[in-house]
C-alpha cells in the first residue's frame, strides 16, 4: 500500500530518511544475500560504507521498488532480451 513518500511493508513500514542496514534492507526486499551484494556492486541500489557495512537510505529502498523503476527495468530488459535474439539467429 503506497502512502505519500513511504510503502508499508508487513507491520513496518520504510521511512525515506532512516537508515537501514543490508540485513534489514534484504528483509524488506525479501532478497538473499547474494542479490543485495549485487545490486549494491553494480550500483542499482547507492549505499555509504560506514566502519566496513553498508548503511542504505531509505529512499534508496522506496525507488527501488517503486513502479517507475520497475518500468525501466522491464523495458531494460526487453532491449536485452531483443539483441540477444538478433545474435542468436545471426549465427
């Protein structure tokens, strides 16, 4: 359920300015561990390294899932998937 600049998430809900970590970011996105390592290396999701962990904004959370992004990602995918199969048949 969106409300306004948050999203309720089970009985929590993700406020844009706290700061989560990986293990509660993984939990709210229900994620494991190596899906989060990768959306942090390849930057989808910006974090800060605060003493060796990373530190996750809550608005990073709140774009992530929003369906703004999701339309970007399917249409990111859909270009990827089409050159593929132009690679494919050109073999």
């Amino acid at each position: 359920m969106i409300l306004f600049d948050t999203i309720e998430i089970m009985d929590s809900e993700i406020k844009p300015n706290s700061i989560y970590t990986t293990k509660e970011t993984k939990k709210i996105l229900k994620i494991s561990d190596s899906t989060i390592k990768r959306l942090l290396k390849k930057g989808i999701i910006k974090a800060n390294k605060v003493g060796g962990q990373y530190r996750i904004l809550g608005k990073e959370i709140l774009r992530l899932v929003s369906p703004k992004t999701e339309r970007k990602v399917v249409g990111i995918y859909q270009k990827i998937k089409s050159k593929a199969k132009d690679k494919i048949k050109r073999w």
